[in-house]
C-alpha cells in the first residue's frame, strides 16, 4: 500500500503558531522532506523531533520529486516543509503535489500558518476579492515582468505581493509607474516581536525607503481599482468617440438602432433620450 504526502504548514515567525497536528503528523512520518535542512533542523530540535530529513528545493525539485514518489510508492508516508509557511505558494512543493497526483499517490494538507493571509487580514484593505501574486519577475525579465505588471494594471480585486528587501524600492517604482499611487500595506517580521504594518500609499512607500533601507522578507497587500474608477476610464474611452461611430460600432455588429441608442447611452452614463437628442441634431 502507497503512502501519503503531508504538506506540513510551520510557523513564519512565532514558534507558538505550529499546531498539535503538524507536530504529530512530523514524528510520526518515515521522512521530512525541507526546503533547508540547515534551517529545518533548528526547528525540529525546538520541537525534539527526530524524524529523518531530507533535502526538497527549487534547485533539485523534479529528480527529488521523483525519489520522493518512489519512497511514496514503497509505502512510506512523507511529510513536506517549506522554511516558513505553508508548501506549495510560491514554493517548489507545487511540482512534488503535481506530481504525486500524476502517480495517484494521496496528498493531505495540514493548515497552518501562511505570510500572504496573515498580511491581507491585517491591511485594512478589502478583504471580500483578493488576488495573490507572489514574487514578480524577476528585472532581468523585463519583458514578463512588464505583462505581469500590466495585467495587474485593472485588477480590481486586492492583490498580494512578496517581494526580498534588495528588490523592495525596483518593485514599488514599478508599481507606482503602472497602477499610479494606490493604498498599499507593506508587511515585515510577521508573528514576530518586532512585527511591522505600514499602512501607507505607494508614493509615500517609496519616499519612506529613500530614507529607510528595506530590512527583511516583505509582504504587500495593495489595493485593487475600484469599479467605479474601471466604468469611469470605460466612460471617457467611449467619449473619444463621436455618438455617431459609437452607434456604427454596436449596428455594424446586427445591434437593432434602438437597442444600439441604448448601449450607447449605457457606456456614456447619460440617458438614452440625451443620445436621442444628439443625433436628431446631427
């Protein structure tokens, strides 16, 4: 009989938020697979855990992925760490979960601790539509980068980026160029003593880090546009036109003149007898 893999969620900063269940789960499994093992093992001796550990991430993650199956296959149940967090966001454990179900071998997730959760609940921003990002592009790939970048340009719902404090200042400006000066939380040493919410906008963020250099992994939970401002800039884009090509545009696409007259009045935000109006004038 196959054994499971356990994606194990340990704590991002505050050792008191490891739960019951993954404790148990991590003494009871016949092999930890960690993202660090250096840094796995501190926290295992925390714990007096003693379970055998070995190495999972971006750099071996399809062979070891494949090794792990076979360890799977053989019957032994497998549990998997990330550094901090909950595997498989933003982490090489999304390729071991993909492809254990290729192998038809049973994955549970044990739910614990998760940076990008944790920052959207204390943002103060909406919290109804969310969006996670995770880390973009890298600068280098400006032109991936850029897509990314664009596509989050009418995002309505809040989005989540992480971002490493080296990179901190190139991601706001960027930011700042493409979504123009929104609300933005920016968090750091989540869980931790000296946690740190900077509720602020994107402007002022990168004003604050001219002066402050960034210290830390940082997370970012940045307001979407709203769907005001999205039917607002839809608005102005039709006004550019005049009403007359405006109602060709919806009749050359076999849209009757009335229904036309209506659409067209829709898009403007005016009524239809004002468009009515218009083209008797015309």
């Amino acid at each position: 009989m196959a054994g499971k893999l356990y994606l194990c969620a340990t704590p991002i900063g505050n050792l008191d938020d490891m739960t019951f269940r993954v404790l148990e789960t991590l003494k009871e499994v016949d092999l930890i697979a960690a993202e660090d093992t250096r840094n796995s093992i501190k926290l295992l001796n925390h714990f007096d855990i003693h379970t055998e550990m070995t190495s999972y991430h971006e750099y071996n993650k399809y062979d070891k992925a494949q090794y792990l199956i076979g360890k799977m296959q053989e019957g032994l149940n497998v549990a998997l760490i990330t550094d901090a967090g909950t595997p498989a966001i933003s982490d090489p454990g999304e390729v071991l979960v993909a492809e254990c179900h290729k192998a038809g071998i049973t994955v549970t997730s044990l739910p614990g601790p998760a940076a990008c959760i944790t920052a959207l609940t204390l943002s103060g921003l909406s919290t109804r539509r969310f969006c996670f990002e995770g880390f973009l592009p890298s600068q280098d790939d400006k032109k991936a980068r850029k897509r990314i970048l664009e596509d989050l340009k009418d995002e309505s719902r809040t989005m989540i980026v992480y971002e490493a404090p080296h990179h901190l200042k190139a991601a706001l400006d960027d930011l700042y160029e493409t979504l123009g000066n929104r609300r933005i939380s920016i968090c750091r040493e989540l869980t931790k003593k000296f946690e740190e919410v900077n509720h602020t906008t994107i402007e002022a963020a990168i004003a604050y880090y001219k002066e402050n250099e960034p210290r830390g992994e940082y997370v970012m939970v940045i307001e979407g546009k709203s769907l005001q401002e999205q039917d607002e800039e839809k608005r102005q884009s039709w006004n550019e036109m005049s009403i007359e090509e405006h109602m060709a545009f919806y009749e050359e696409q076999g849209v009757s003149h009335k229904d036309a007259m209506k659409k067209v009045a829709a898009d403007r935000g005016v009524g239809k007898r004002e468009i009515y109006q218009a083209l008797l004038e015309k």
